[in-house]
C-alpha cells in the first residue's frame, strides 16, 4: 500500500550521522526499517509501515538533548531497549520514566536522543 497522504502528515526524517552505513544498520537491525539505494547513491530509509522515509545526513549536529523528541512505536519497549543496546546503542531514559506511558529513551550510534513508545495493550 502507499503511504497515506495527507495534510500535516509527518513524511520524512533527516537523521544526522557521524557513519551512515553504520547509522542505517543500527535502524535496520533494531526497527525492520527498509534501507535502500537512491538513484544518486545516498542511503534512504522507509519506516516499518511504510509511511516515513527519510536519509542520514552528516555534517549536521547530532539531537543529543531532547528539544523536539521523535518516539517510534515499537511492539515492545523491553524487547526494543535489548535491541538497542546489543546494536550499540545506549539507554538515557529506562522504561517507566514517563508512567503510565510505556515508553524509554536511547542514543543512536550518532548521539540523536529518541524515544520508544509502546502503545498499552
């Protein structure tokens, strides 16, 4: 299916890296996101539903303090946390620190600060 197009839709992400081979493995082992080739050559992304597609980008400063926080959505946050931290990364907010919401936060290999959420069953 395509993605959904609307008005005021979040669309696409530009994630800064310092490796974006390195960055897109760390999303592509721990989220299922699809990476793949532009015709230019650059690395995209397209999240797991296929609804957001975005790029990493270096040279740009990395999110390390949360201002704007991007969450994704995860079946598990516990399973997702182990994943994250056997893939490199490294947790900042274990689960519960936004209770009742499931949710956590970790850095990426790049030093973004982002969010897990896990909707309540």
């Amino acid at each position: 299916m395509p993605p959904t197009l609307r008005n005021g839709k979040i669309c696409y992400l530009e994630i800064p890296a310092l490796d974006i081979a390195l960055s897109a493995e760390f999303y592509r082992r721990v989220f299922g996101w699809n990476i793949r080739r532009r015709n230019d050559g650059s690395t995209a992304f397209d999240d797991g539903v296929g609804e957001v597609s975005g790029t990493w980008v270096v040279g740009r400063p990395a999110a390390t303090t949360p201002g704007l926080l991007l969450y994704v959505m995860v079946e598990s946050v516990a399973a997702t946390v182990d994943a994250v931290v056997a893939n490199g990364g490294e947790i900042v907010q274990p689960i519960g620190g936004d209770a009742p919401e499931i949710t956590a936060r970790f850095r990426d290999p790049a030093g973004n600060v982002i969010g897990l959420y896990q909707e309540p069953k």
